[in-house]
C-alpha cells in the first residue's frame, strides 16, 4: 500500500480523499455531530496509507467543517453560516429602531445571540488602531472588547479603539450595554453623523490563542476584518479590529455599477 500521488485535474490523491470527507459534510452524509471515521477506518476504504489519510484530514479540518477532540478523534461541528451583510448591515434604520448590527443579522439567520463584554476602559491605541484614528500610537483611547456567540459557540471577537477625545463626554460608552443601535448609536446622538464604514479583510489561519478562543481546531481559518467608521466631517471615530471564524460568515457586498 503506497501513497503515490494521482495526478490529472483531481490532484494528489489525499485532497480528493479530503474533498470527498468535505461534500459528505455538506450533503448531510455526515451530520453535525457524527464522528467522522478514523483512521483505520479510512485507510481500509480507501486502500492508502495512514500517512495519506493524516493528510487528508490536515485538509478537512482546516474546512473549518469538522473539530478535533482529544482522544476522540474528528466531529463534524454544528456551525451554520451567519450571512454578514456589509452592505446594509449598518443602516441608519437599524440603528433608529434600536437594533446592533451582530444581533439585528443573527436573528434574520434564526441564530440566538449572545455578546459577551471582556473589557472596557482606557488603553494606550495599538500601533495600526492609532494610524487609522490620526492620533500618535500609545495615545490614550477608549477600547472595547468583545465575544459574540451565535447559538452558544463564540464565533467572533471585536476590539473597538474610539478617540478618548469623542467619548470623554459619552459616558454611555462606557457601559456594557450601551443601549439600543449599540456605540454606533450613542456617537450619532451625540453629533457623530456617519458618512461611510470602511472594512478591510484578511484570511488567514488562526494563531493557537484564537484557535482557543474561537473553539476552533489549530490552524482554522479565520477573517481577520478591521473597520473604520467615518463621520460626514471625515473624523474616523473608531476603529474596529475583529477576527471572525470563517466558517460562520458569508460576506455579501453591493457594489454600485455607476459614479
């Protein structure tokens, strides 16, 4: 028994392995929760090597789709995709009618939602956080840091940074809860009308402290998305530095055709 590899459009032979595994998942052959077969099990349907098939699950697990347990072996996760609409997710309507724009689009997924605050108060800005907001870097900002989890499994973790100049007089910012339509709200109550939200995105594997983090398996892939919200006078009134479990995210964007 060998592990030579196939050539041809289908590549070597533990990526088709992995690619079957995967459209099992999908099609609800494997069904979240079932034990995806071992090894033995493997190597004996499909007549290669153990060190084939360790390859193929490499392949698998880093889908996203499946969770190594100790001792265990692979599960299949029970994970859906959250649809992150970035076009009108931060519509000023949301925000009037007193919805958060993680809560407001887990609930049209049918999620049940859950932020958990980890900290809130003064810190000196990040180097990247402190060039996006104009100010010096170890300049002292407010920051934010949260856990969302999207039926009961954290799926995201967010660091806001916020001009400490702008929020000094915001002590809603300040508060766990800052009321309904979030931080974005309160800033807009109090003067900050937004002009546009700027993102940009990165995949990447996750590091072993986000893989804990996420309830992910070393080396998932994760978005990493960092957000500029910009105000009709172009102040950049926060910088939002999130990582998202790839999995649980389809990014949609409406992109306007004419000037």
């Amino acid at each position: 028994m060998g592990t030579a590899v196939e050539g041809g459009r289908s590549g070597p032979r533990y990526v088709q392995i992995a690619d079957e595994i995967v459209q099992q998942i999908r099609a609800g052959v494997l069904k979240p929760g079932d034990m995806v077969p071992s090894e033995s099990e493997l190597v004996e349907r499909y007549g290669v090597s153990g060190g084939t098939i360790r390859k193929a699950m490499v392949e698998v697990r880093a889908s996203g789709l499946v969770e190594t347990r100790h001792g265990k072996g692979s599960i299949v996760k029970d994970r859906p995709p959250v649809r992150h609409r970035s076009s009108d997710r931060f519509r000023r309507s949301l925000r009037q009618g007193g919805k958060a724009a993680y809560l407001a689009e887990s609930a049209q997924s049918g999620a049940t939602a859950k932020v958990s605050v980890l900290y809130i108060g003064p810190m000196e800005a990040p180097t990247d956080a402190a060039q996006r907001l104009g100010v010096p870097a170890g300049t002292q900002v407010l920051a934010r840091r949260r856990l969302y989890f999207r039926n009961g499994t954290p799926v995201e973790t967010a660091s806001s940074y916020l001009p400490w100049d702008v929020v000094k007089e915001i002590p809603e910012l300040f508060a766990e809860n800052p009321g309904g339509g979030g931080i974005y709200a309160r800033l807009e109550d109090h003067g900050h009308e937004f002009a546009e939200f700027v993102e940009t995105l990165q995949a990447r594997p996750a590091s072993k402290a986000e893989a804990t983090e996420l309830a992910l398996s070393p080396g998932a892939p994760v978005v990493h998305l960092i957000r500029e919200a910009r105000t009709t006078t172009g102040l950049v009134v926060e910088v939002c530095d999130t990582l998202m479990a790839a999995d649980q995210f389809v990014f949609e964007y409406r992109i306007p055709a004419e000037d």
